[in-house]
C-alpha cells in the first residue's frame, strides 16, 4: 500500500481526534442545569437562586401582570419566596404609538383601521438581603403591535390583551436577565 493510498484513513483518524480534543475542552452548560452540587461549577444553584428572589409591589396594572409571571417563572410555578436571599424591585412603564394606516374604504373614513404598538419597560434592580448590596440593575423592553378597532370597548380589550402579551414576555426576558446576572455573580 503506498502513501497515497494511506492519507484518506490516517486524515479521517486526525480530524476525529481533533475534534474529540476540541469536544473535550468545551465548557459550556446549560444555564438552569439540575446537577449534583458535590461535582457542580459556578452555575450550579442558580434555579434555587432564582426560586429565593422576592418581587416587590408595584403599583400599576400592567406591572402587576410582570410582577406575577415574573413570580411564576422564578419560583418554578411554587409562588413568592418564602426566605428570600434576593429582592427585586421593578419599575414598568407602558407607553402606546399609534399612527392610521391606509383606509381600507373611502366612504366616510368609517372602516380607518388604525395599527398601535405597546411598549413595556421595565428597570430593575437585585439586591442581596442579607448584605444590602445591589447585585445587578438593568432594563428591559419588549414591544407588542396591535390592531385597534374603532370601536371603544373592542379597542380596550385590544390594548389589554397587547399587555397580556408583552408582560409575558418581558417576564421572560427579566428572568433570564436575573439568571444571567446571578451567575455572574456567584463567579466573584
């Protein structure tokens, strides 16, 4: 057998080794993995981090939407901490940009659709309890069109189901954040 005839098997056996060391070298790990806490790295816990973080009050109606996904999602579906080692306080705020779009019949602009986007904002801030030391603060915002009837009690409920929306995911968004910002900080 000659030369030639060997580097088609010998190239195949590098490259497989190759990227068996490469494999071998990653470190990346799921950021809610459930793992034994003898053999465990930084992000270990940080579903239980997340299940000890309070939400304070708000006081609106949208934030309160925010707050109670938010509580679901941290708590795993268990509701608020009982012995929370994390507050949190929010601060949401709504804001809606209407403009008419293009009217869909010329006969006394009685059928003007009109299209809005409602955009939730929320600020936030974690601070540990037992040091009172802020942990992390930062902002989110998720946006949410929709399609505004002229009819009034039609156009509410379409503005609250937008917030619906975007409340649901603004509380994703903030649990990732904080997830992010927990393992972050069990890194110093």
């Amino acid at each position: 057998m000659s030369l030639r005839e060997r580097k088609g098997p010998l190239f195949a056996f590098a490259f497989v080794a190759g990227l068996a060391v490469t494999a071998s070298a990653c470190t990346v790990r799921p950021l809610y993995m459930k793992e034994d806490p003898a053999s465990a790295g930084a992000s270990a816990g940080t579903a239980a981090e997340l299940a000890s973080v309070a939400v304070n009050p708000v006081k609106t109606r949208y934030a309160q939407l925010v707050r109670n996904e938010l509580i679901f999602l941290l708590g795993g579906g268990a509701g608020e901490a009982t012995n929370p080692r994390y507050t949190l306080d929010l601060n949401v705020s709504s804001q809606l940009m209407s403009s008419a779009t293009a009217p869909a019949s010329t006969r006394d602009d009685v059928n003007v659709p009109t299209a809005a986007i409602l955009t939730l904002t929320a600020n936030y801030t974690l601070v540990d309890v037992t040091t009172s030391k802020t942990v992390a603060k930062g902002s989110r915002n998720i946006s949410s069109s929709i399609d505004v009837p002229r009819q009034q009690y039609a156009a509410l409920r379409a503005e609250n189901d937008a917030q619906q929306r975007a409340a649901r995911e603004l509380a994703q968004l903030l649990r990732f954040a904080i997830a992010q910002d927990l393992v972050r900080e069990g890194k110093k």
